[in-house]
C-alpha cells in the first residue's frame, strides 16, 4: 500500500509525446476511459458514448465559466519586456497577477491600446496585486476584460509549448462558457459539443454553477507531507437549480474537478457563493457527489489527489499506467476519464 500522504506517491512518468497540444476535433471523438467502482474494470470508450454509458439515474452539474483572454505582453517603463498573467479580482479595481520580470511596488507597465498597470503589493506566493488603467482612468473588472478581449491572449496552460492561435479561442472555451472569468478552461467541459448538450438535456436533469477557474489551479504540490499543503482560493456562485439537486438524494455526476470541489464546498456547509479553497484527497473525501467525469492530470497535483479521493490511490495510478499504456492523450486539451 502506499503512503497517502507522501507526495511521491502522486507521481508518475508520462512520456511528453502523451501532451495533448491541441484538441480531437470533432470533441466527441476524443476517447474516454471508464472506470467502474464496483468492480474496479476499465472500459475504453469514445466520448460520444456518454449518454449510453452514464446511468439514466445520473443527475449532472457543469461549470459555465467562461475564460478570458488572461495573458497580456507590455514592457516596463526601462523597456525592458513583461508577460502578464491575470489571476483574479481582489476586488472591482484591484486584480491579482503573476508576472514574468522583476518588478516592484510603484512600477509601472504598459501595454497595447493605452493599457498600463500599476504595482500595489508584491504577496510572497509570487502573486502580484495591481491596478489596470486606460488613458488614466482605473478599470473595473467588466472594462478590464473588455480591454482584455481586445489585447490579451488566450491563457493555454505552461505544458502546452506553443503561442496561442485564433483556433484556441473556440478550443480553450466550453459551448455552454457564459460567465466570463476563468484564466484556465474547466477541461473535462471541453469535450461536449452543441449536439451532445442537446443529447443530454433530452436524458438527464442538469444544472450549472460558476467556479471561476485561477492560474492556481496549475501550481503544483510542493510540500512532502500533502496534509500542509495550502489550496488556492477561487470565486464560485451555485445557481439555485444546482441547489437543488445538491441537497436532494439524485445520484450526481459532477463535469470536472471544479464542479466537483464546488458541489463537496456547498455539500459541507458553505454559502451558495463566495471563494472556494476545498482540498479533496484520501483524508477528506467526497461526501455527496458520486461519479466524476475528469481529464487526465498532472503528476502530484492537487487535482490527481481529487481523483484519488474517489477511488482510492493504487486504483488511481492503475488507470493512469493503463491510460499511458494506452497511448491516451493527457492534460487540457487530452482524452478523458468517466467514474461511475
């Protein structure tokens, strides 16, 4: 057996040539893994057979959160060159960043169509907390992204090696993406195309909640005892339909590990909106929701301690080394992962 709470015991080996850096298209035709907690067997299905493979008894809740065109390029006011990444509001005017390039309190850097951020605060976990303006004039949240969508790129994740093109901006982005907010895609999402939505309302009863996905989520674990780990925090709202079928006793299936942490965060206790910090893993396991549709994920990260908090941590790495086995393809834009 291994050490639960050991961080080696989340590695693993993927062979880079398993790196998904674009999408199957169509999305149906990305394969899908199904594991069965019963019986502990692995089936290897398309995605398209979803609706036929998910129990008619299923209940599902996706995260409609729409992502923005988070990473902007600018020089600093010696010229030297800055990459921006956006990470959440603070507040309407204030916004937390990473930042490739030194950089301090007061510094003050521009980018295209007259955009330029101030520094405020320099946090120790290597954020940033700045302020945005355009001709002077500070932006709130809505203006910024507006601005954003204008100057800014999409944000595809560090192990996908190339620059963003204008296919990602429909890639990187689910069919049903209404709330504008995520730096990162809520991935297991992306695999549904119009059809399939269609397909599933027809079968299943369904709901959405918002959990704007931050650049957080791509932080790895860096403590060797998991338990001292510190989760990130990210905004999150629960439609009052999503309500419902929570706090009902509907077997529920949650798209992705955001709507998962959102659907245990309210299941425990919390408010239908606010910041959600819930690290699921072998010590504090789901206690509502009861299948997972998922992609593969990072070694030693906090969203493979997730996926282990379902299933257990031996099963969780058998599925891995059969997916890699498998030759399935891994991370944002790879194949995906069904547990009933």
């Amino acid at each position: 057996m291994s050490d639960i709470n050991s961080l080696l015991s989340y590695d693993y080996y993927l062979p880079p040539e398993l790196i998904a850096n674009e999408p199957v298209m169509p999305q149906e035709n990305a394969r899908l893994l199904v594991y069965h907690k019963d019986t502990g067997k692995i089936e290897h299905l398309k995605f398209q057979d979803f609706v036929q493979i998910l129990p008619k008894d299923t209940a599902i809740i996706f995260n409609d959160t729409k992502v923005i065109k988070a990473r902007i390029y600018g020089h600093k006011q010696s010229g030297g060159a800055v990459e921006l990444l956006l990470n959440q509001p603070v507040n309407d005017n204030n916004f937390s960043c990473y930042i490739k390039g030194r950089v301090n309190v007061g510094s003050i850097l521009n980018f295209s169509s007259d955009i330029k951020a101030e520094i405020i605060e320099l946090k120790d976990d290597g954020l940033r907390i700045v302020k945005f303006y355009k001709n002077s004039k500070n932006l709130s949240q809505s203006d910024l992204y507006n601005e954003l969508d204008k100057i800014g790129h999409v944000p595809l994740p560090p192990y996908i090696k190339r620059d963003d093109t204008q296919q990602d901006v429909s890639w990187y982005q689910s069919v049903f993406a209404r709330n504008s907010g995520a730096v990162a895609a809520p991935t297991a999402s992306l695999h549904f195309s119009d059809k399939m939505i269609k397909e599933i309302n027809e079968n299943f009863k369904t709901a959405y909640i918002t959990l704007h996905v931050g650049a957080g989520t791509f932080k790895g674990v860096e403590c060797d005892d998991i338990t001292k780990h510190v989760m990130h925090s990210e905004f999150y709202d629960i439609s009052a339909q999503a309500q419902q079928l929570i706090t009902s006793d509907v077997t529920l299936l949650g798209v992705g590990t955001t709507s998962t942490r959102c659907i245990e965060y309210y299941a425990r206790g919390a408010s239908s909106s606010g910041f959600c910090d819930l690290f699921l893993n072998l010590n504090n396991r789901p206690i509502r929701q009861n299948y997972l549709l998922t992609n593969f994920h990072l070694p030693k990260s906090t969203l493979i301690m997730l996926v282990s908090s379902f299933i257990g941590l031996d099963e969780t790495m058998r599925i891995y080394k059969t997916a890699i086995e498998q030759r399935y393809r891994f991370y944002s834009y790879g194949d995906g992962m069904l547990i009933i």
